[in-house]
C-alpha cells in the first residue's frame, strides 16, 4: 500500500486511541447532497523538472465532479501541504516512494471538508485529513481518508506538528540521534516544521540546542520562542565552521541533517566520538542538475566511531500511536509550540511549493485553498 495513504489514514492519537480504519458508530449519518455541477481545478505534474521548477513544470487543468457513489464522500480542499520531498517526486528515478506520474494531479497531504457523503462513515461537514493534494475537489472511499476532531487543536497541525513533519521530527532525534541530557544537538534548516520540532524535543531532553537558519529574523525565533542556546545565520556567517566552533564548545554529539551541502560539511568537522547524525533530507541538493560533490566523510566518522543513517518516517509505522500520543500530549502541556506560514488561494500552490527552496517559510508552509461551508470550526 501506499505509505502516504496508509499514514494519513491511520487515526491521529491525541486524548483518544483507535487504530481502526474508520469509526464504527451504529446511527446513520444524514447525506448532504450537492445538486450544482462543480468544477474542479486541479494541479497536475506537466512535465520533470530538470534543475529548479518553473512555470513549465506544473498546469492547471479543470474537470467536471461526477457524481458519487454509494459509500462515496465529495470533499472540499480546505487546506494544502507543500513539502519538500515532493521535489523528489517529480523525477522518474526509484526511491521510498513511486515518483509523481506526468499529466496527473501533485498528490499531498491535505485537510477537507466532507460537502456531500454517501458513506454511513461520514457526515456533511466532517473534517477530514488524506493525501487528495493539490485539487479543489476530491472523491473518496472511506478508507482514503479519517476524520479529525478540531476540538483537540487547530486543523492545521494535522499536517504539522501532529502530522507527519512531527513524527519525521520525532523518530529521526529519538529513534536515530538519542540525545541525552548535556550532549550538544545541532540541526540546519532548524526553523522549519521539521528542524524547529527537533530542537524542542532535544531540549525536553536537556541536551544544548544549536540551530543553523537562513535569517535574523529565524535565528530570533529559535532562540527567543523556542530556546535554542544558540543559532547561525548561513547567509551572514564570514566563517560558519569558526561560528559552530564558538557555539559548541565541546563538540557536536548529534546532527539532525536537513540540507546537507556545505553546511553539513562544516558541521562534520565539529562531531565527536561516538556521534550521531540522523539524514532527514538534502534540500540543497534537491534542485541541482549536477551530481552534488563534497568532501569525503568517511575518515571523519572512522575516527570518531559516528554514526550515520538515513530514513523515512515511515520506517516507523508500527510506532505512529505512541509517538503521535506523546506529541500530542506535549503539546497539551504548552511544551511544545509551533509556527505556520500560510499562503493564500488555489492558484498559489506552485509558488509556495518554490518558497521551500528558498528557505522564506518560517516553521510549516500550507496553503489555505478555501473556508469551510458547513461548519465554523477552523
């Protein structure tokens, strides 16, 4: 199956644990039902990108929503995911996940609101979470998407912080780095959804939190909101490997890697024995037409006894209930916080898709595509 579907179609664990694929209630739901003909605006893949996307890369094309059928729900896009893996997506090269196909709709996590159902699982009005991506309509079954309660926290940390950002956050610190209370953690791209939830869990964990960020303004946010100990600007830095030396004064014990290039390349002269680095992503690299070629890290982590491993937050599904409890209830305490940029209209996907590249999200980027029609819950 899809690792995409299965996650978000595995129930969210915050006050209440249900590892069924939909709730099992005996009434029967009323079926709103939508007698208008819609239209649905849907973003497709037009052609790989070679390098940075551009305008060429993405179309919109609009098709006419058919009817739906018994147990079919109708849903409204009210919220979009943009994330960076999707870049690797859009090549036709074998990875964790099968690429984007060309002439199809982006596919994503997205938040919905249930406009029409035929479904005894769903009601009109119902919000609801599932990787429909970037078009303004979706026809599902039941197990294509769950429903989520937004009495328990914004919707929008569905696809944040109690999302899969979260437990990308989560598994790699905890599962791959293990930091323990006094060691040093540095994480680059360190205000984003991911790196920003790292460096608070590496603190509830009394470890020193050094975050690498693009701007003044991010370095403030990781020291001032999030307690960071220390941050580095990359773009300003004359010497960033002096710049770590002064902020981690006894070494680097973990490295959660979000960008790799020339940072990593830094931060690898800094580790100590016995460190360990978690690779979460490559941002820098994402976008290169070239192999991207570096220094050689093998001596570094021989001579240090390091450990380097990548991964994928699905190489921890079995433990999805556990960690979306925790972070759930951290979150409940006021120990965890978090930062949403939210970019506005349909048509705006593609661009805030390109801002991840160009690093002007702050904490995680959505885009909020429409208001809800049936309910007032946000």
């Amino acid at each position: 199956m899809n690792f995409f579907l299965l996650y978000y179609c595995i129930p969210s664990i915050i006050g209440n644990i249900c590892l069924t694929w939909v709730e099992k209630e005996s009434n029967i739901y009323s079926k709103g039902e939508i007698n208008m003909t819609l239209v649905n605006n849907q973003f497709i893949l037009a052609e790989r990108p070679q390098g940075m996307p551009d305008g060429n890369t993405f179309n919109v094309v609009q098709k006419n929503v058919e009817e739906i059928k018994k147990n079919q729900i109708l849903i409204k896009t009210l919220y979009v995911s943009v994330d960076p893996y999707m870049r690797g997506r859009m090549e036709d090269a074998e990875s964790y996940v099968e690429p984007f196909e060309v002439n199809q709709v982006i596919e994503g996590g997205s938040i919905g609101e249930v406009i029409e159902s035929k479904s005894n699982h769903f009601n009109q009005g119902d919000l609801v979470i599932g990787s429909f991506g970037w078009q303004e309509y979706f026809t599902a079954t039941d197990k294509d998407i769950r429903k989520i309660d937004p009495t328990l926290a914004p919707i929008t940390t569905h696809l944040g912080i109690l999302g899969m950002t979260g437990l990308t956050a989560y598994f790699g610190l905890l599962e791959i780095g293990q930091p323990k209370k006094g060691e040093t953690v540095v994480i680059s791209g360190a205000a984003g959804a991911v790196g920003s939830t790292v460096g608070q869990i590496a603190k509830l964990k009394g470890a020193r939190v050094v975050g690498i960020a693009g701007s003044d303004e991010k370095i403030n946010y990781l020291k001032e909101e999030l307690h960071f100990d220390e941050g580095i600007n990359y773009r300003t830095t004359k010497d960033i490997t002096k710049d770590l030396k002064q902020a981690c004064p006894k070494g680097i014990d973990v490295y959660f890697d979000n960008v790799g290039g020339e940072i990593s390349d830094a931060v690898f002269t800094q580790i100590n024995r016995y460190a360990r680095i978690p690779v979460c992503g490559a941002i820098s690299a994402y976008n290169l037409e070239k192999v991207d070629v570096g220094p050689r890290v093998q001596t570094m982590l021989i001579k240090n006894s390091a450990m380097m491993q990548g991964f994928t937050v699905g190489n921890y599904s079995k433990k999805f209930g556990e960690a979306s409890m925790q972070l759930g209830q951290w979150l409940q305490e006021g120990k965890l916080t978090y930062r949403e940029t939210i970019r506005e209209g349909f048509e705006s996907i593609p661009d805030a898709f390109l801002d991840l590249f160009k690093g002007n999200n702050l904490g995680k980027l959505l885009v909020k595509v429409a208001e809800p029609q049936f309910t007032d819950k946000k």
